[in-house]
C-alpha cells in the first residue's frame, strides 16, 4: 500500500503507464528481503528490476534474505547510483569537517608550543637585564633552560607538521572522492551523458539568467518498444544501442547546447536560439537520422531492424517554470507515442 508521501508524489508528476506497477513491484520485492523503505533503497531495486540491470540483480540476490543496509549502500556505490552516492558524499564531506577541525586544533597547539617560547624568552631576558651581577653558573642554566624550551618547542612543531602533512594529503583524498561522486551523481553510468539531475540544473539556470529563458526549446525523445528490444537481444544489446543513440545525439547538439539521458529508455535535448519552426526541423532531423544509422540485425523477416523514435517538444517562451516547460515537452512526447503516425509532436501545435 502506498503511504502518503507516494500518493502526492504520483500526483505531482506526469505518470508513464505501467508505473504504478513498478512501484508495487518495487515494494512487494524489498518486503519480501525485509528491506527498509528508504529511497536509496526503491533506487537500488528500481535499477535492477526496471532498469534491467543483471549484474546488480545477481549482486542484490548474493546478498540473502535481510541483506545488511551497508552492503546494500556499497552495491550502490559500486553501480554508482545516485542516492548512493550522495549519501557517501554527505559522509566525506563530515569526515572533511572533522579533518579540518583536527587540523585547526593542531595549529593552535602550534601556537601554544611557540607562545610559551616566547614567554620562556622574556622570562630570562628581564632576568638577565635586571641581574647584572648575575654569575656565570646562573646564566648558562637560564640559557639550558631556554635551549630546552627550544628542543621542546621545535620537536612539539616537527610532529605537528607531520600530522598536518598527513592531514593534507586526507583531504585530498577525500576532495578527489566527492568530487568523482558528485559527476558520478549527473552523469548517466551507461552513455555517458547527462542524466536527470543534470537536465533538471541546466534548465534552472536558464531560468535563472538575466536574460530569462525565451528562445530555448526542450525535446524529449523516447525508444520505441525499447523494452520489447531489451527482451528480444538482451541488455547488452539494448546498452550497445543506448551507447550509440547518446553518441548521435552528440553530433547532433552544438557547444551551447545540452543532451541528457532521463531514463532507460528517454533523452532530453535543450536547445539555445531557436523558434518552434527551428524546433521542429532539428526534431524531424534527429528522427530520420535515428531510422537511418540505427539499424540492428534481426533473425525476423518481418522485422526491419530499425530503430524509431517519439519526439516531444516545447518553447521556454511558452513556460513560466522549468517544470512547466518539461511537463510541456512531457505532454507533447506522450501525444507522439500514442500516435505512431506522427512521431514528432510539439507542445502549443496540432491540439497538442
């Protein structure tokens, strides 16, 4: 049964047929392993359920009945999900902070060491000023003393340089660790490209600009029959042609442009400068070019191995928000994937 939070998160955003499904499916599969029904967690099973993910469905399997939540969180590290992941940078980063903390501590140990010198110091130069009939005996155990106080200060100052090295050399370890955690978190694991996050960032901050949105169109493209593919060859074959897919739409986009991949089987293009005419002509472009170079062998006669598209888009000048602008283009690709006869649909044209 869905809580509360799972109701008005449904309710919130468009909904693909057959979610709810997954959803269950999700949840009746982690109930069964007593898993908690933490988000990391749907994540992790989403991936090897719905995303098709073998590998990390024989993992989560390996692990038994009441897998323990630390080998589940290291499964999702190591297929670099992003829940997972922001989690173990959440942890760096605190490890960072007590590091720092550390590091800060010992400088004022420093300090100490060095202010007591300095104390020793003008401790025995008044002595000395003020004593001048002081005898030579006296003198030389007031410079042992001050000698000692130097040992002591310099040995105190060589420990803390080391531990600081050692300091250093940890938080750099760990910089490198969250910053490969925070590509890993908008990159897409499988084609390399963006992912959701990503897309989510960069239309925000095209909102965000001086200058507004106007002028920029969202396309959203989703693989048809994509899942029928992936059971037909397999999810290596249906990773293979993922890989390609993100590859022309890379020749595709021009520097100032942006190319995601959103979900197992849709990607997002975002494109700067253009009018719904420009829009269209760059959707219908990515559509042949699609059919054209995408071209898979098949044992069917009845099959003609090519691979085809549904194409969605809208103008930022016609959305106020970034999520009225992806609900838009969210609108116009599910009206292209209702009607196969006319694969590319944009959002304010032909009822849509």
């Amino acid at each position: 049964m869905q809580n509360a939070s799972t109701k008005a998160l449904v309710a919130r955003e468009p909904v693909r047929p057959g979610s709810m499904t997954d959803i269950q499916k999700i949840a009746q599969h982690m109930a069964r392993l007593n898993v908690a029904a933490l988000p990391r967690n749907y994540e992790l099973f989403h991936e090897a359920i719905i995303g098709h993910n073998p590998g990390l469905a024989q993992d989560i399997a390996a692990l038994g009945s009441q897998p323990q939540q630390s080998m589940l969180d290291e499964l999702g590290l190591k297929y670099r999900l992003v829940g997972h992941c922001g989690l173990a940078g959440e942890t760096s980063r605190n490890e960072a902070s007590r590091t720092l903390r550390a590091v800060a501590e010992r400088l004022a140990e420093g300090l100490r060491h060095r202010d007591a010198f300095a104390r020793a110091c003008g401790t025995i130069l008044r002595s000395v000023g003020g004593h001048e009939d002081q005898s030579l005996a006296a003198f030389i155990g007031e410079v042992d003393y001050l000698s000692a106080s130097l040992a002591t200060v310099m040995s105190a100052e060589m420990e803390i340089g080391a531990r600081l090295q050692d300091d250093i050399n940890r938080l750099e370890t760990l910089e490198r660790g969250i910053s490969a955690m925070q590509s890993a978190t908008v990159a897409d694991k499988i084609t390399g490209l963006a992912n959701r996050i990503a897309l989510n960032r960069q239309i925000t901050e095209l909102y965000e600009r001086e200058e507004g949105a106007a002028g920029s169109a969202l396309i959203m493209v989703d693989i048809d029959d994509f899942t029928e593919f992936n059971d037909r060859y397999g999810t290596q074959a249906g990773n293979k042609l993922l890989k390609k897919l993100a590859a022309l739409f890379r020749k595709s986009v021009k520097k100032n442009d942006f190319v995601a991949r959103t979900e197992a089987d849709e990607f997002a293009l975002l494109f700067a400068n253009v009018g719904m005419q420009d829009a269209i002509a760059i959707a219908e472009r990515l559509r042949a070019s699609v059919e054209e170079n995408l071209v898979f062998a098949t044992s069917d006669k009845g099959d003609s191995g090519r691979l085809t598209i549904s194409v969605g888009l809208a103008l930022s000048a016609g959305a106020a928000t970034p999520g009225q602008l992806q609900a838009n283009a969210r609108v116009a690709l599910l009206a292209a994937q209702s009607n196969r006869r006319l694969p590319v649909q944009a959002f304010g044209r032909s009822g849509v």
